[in-house]
C-alpha cells in the first residue's frame, strides 16, 4: 500500500469512530481550558498537551469499572509516550487521598488528577462513569466512550492508534517532499 492510501485508509478509520461534531467543540473547549490539579497539587491545563494525541478518562475508586481499566490506560500511557499521545485519568472521588490510595497501591504510572465531583465532570454532564475522551491533535474531540468493556477499550485503542498513524505518516510525507 503507498503512502497516500496508507493516509487515506488511516483517516477513514478516525472518521468512523469520531464523535458527532457540534456539542463536542464545547466540551473540547472546556476540557482544554480547565484548570486540572495533579496528586501533589500542582496545576496543569491539557492545552500543555496541544499537538498530542489526549486520552482524557474520568474516573473515580468506588466504580468497579474504572478501576477495572485503569491498568490498561496506564500500560497505553506508557506504550504511546514516545508516539505523542498522553493519558490523563481524572478521579471525580471526593478526596485526592481516596484516589492517591489506589494508584499508589496498583502501581499505575499515568498523569492523575484530582478535580472532585464538583468540578469539570459536573460541567460536563458525565453520560456515564468511567467516560473517556479522545481529542485529536488540534484538541477536538473525536471519540467519546463509555464503560470499560473490551469493545470500549478496543474503540479507544484504534481511535488513537489511527490519530497516530496519520500523524506519522502525514510527517513522513511531509519529510520527503509530499506522498510520492
């Protein structure tokens, strides 16, 4: 397959799971200009993540099913660093010490925050918990899912791996004077 179809066939597959346009530029919005409070209580804004792939998930310790995919949204954090795309788990527990307990005690090495029930998830509506977001580069919102069963994780998983396989093969073209 060359170049061009290869972009073509990865673009299609964004476009098949994307998100409906429209209500998602607001949360894309939203979501970009929040101000998110990491464990140790620093303060960081996704926007420092602008030209990267972004998994955004809310989460919080008393739901099964997102404890049930943390691990796995820790193991793409790490597989996809290299490759310009972050995980960021924000715990909507009442407490940054419920949610510093459970990653401590799993392991887990992704971007945490803390923002409450209260915060970003109750302007957001949350459809459901744990709620996942995949904004593309340009930080729109492409994919939103829902539950933590393995066609959900598989959706989120292809969505971001296509995200990265057009950006590396748009570089390439780029790199090499345009798709031959």
């Amino acid at each position: 397959m060359n170049r061009t179809s290869s972009i073509l066939v990865a673009l299609m597959t964004v476009a098949l799971f994307a998100a409906p346009a429209g209500a998602d530029e607001d949360v894309a919005i939203q979501l970009q200009g929040y101000q998110l409070t990491d464990l140790d209580g620093g303060e960081h804004s996704l926007r420092e993540h602008r030209g990267e792939v972004v998994v955004v998930n809310f989460w919080a310790s008393w739901c099964a099913p997102c404890l049930k995919e943390l691990p796995t949204l820790d193991a793409w954090h790490t597989e996809w660093a290299d490759r310009g795309a972050r995980v960021a788990a924000i715990s909507v527990d009442s407490s940054p010490k419920k949610a510093r307990r459970f990653i401590d005690k799993a392991g887990l090495g992704l971007d945490v925050y803390h923002d409450g029930p209260d915060g970003l998830a109750r302007k957001l509506d949350l459809p459901f918990l744990p709620c996942t977001y995949v904004l593309d580069q340009s930080g729109k919102v492409v994919l939103i899912s829902g539950g933590s069963s393995e066609e959900e994780l598989t959706r989120i998983q292809n969505t971001v791996e296509a995200l990265l396989s057009s950006s590396a093969a748009l570089d390439t073209a780029s790199t090499h004077g345009g798709a031959r």
